[in-house]
C-alpha cells in the first residue's frame, strides 16, 4: 500500500494497492505520503496507541 503518486505503478505491478489519499490507516498500520504528510498520520497514529494501552 503507498500514497506516492511516483510509486504507483511499481507498487500495483506487485499486487499492492495504490490509494491516492494523503494518509492511509489499515488495522495496525498508519501511512503518509513522505514527510510532509505526517501531519495527517499522528492523530490516527496517537489514537490507535491510546487504544492499546486502555
């Protein structure tokens, strides 16, 4: 899975998943698109380690 646009076809070729969004969550795993996006990712980042340690 990634959300860099210049990576789509090397990850699709692989049988990834390309999604065009700035942040990606899936059950355990959050992803933004480089360093700049990581604002999108911390909220559902601290979220899931609030969760685990209730």
């Amino acid at each position: 899975m990634a959300t860099i646009p210049k990576y789509q076809f090397a990850l699709e070729i692989c049988g990834g998943a390309y999604v065009n969004e700035p942040r990606v969550v899936d059950s355990i795993l959050v992803l933004a698109g480089t360093l700049h996006d990581k604002g999108y990712s911390v909220g559902p980042w601290i979220k899931m380690l609030e969760e685990t340690t209730a």
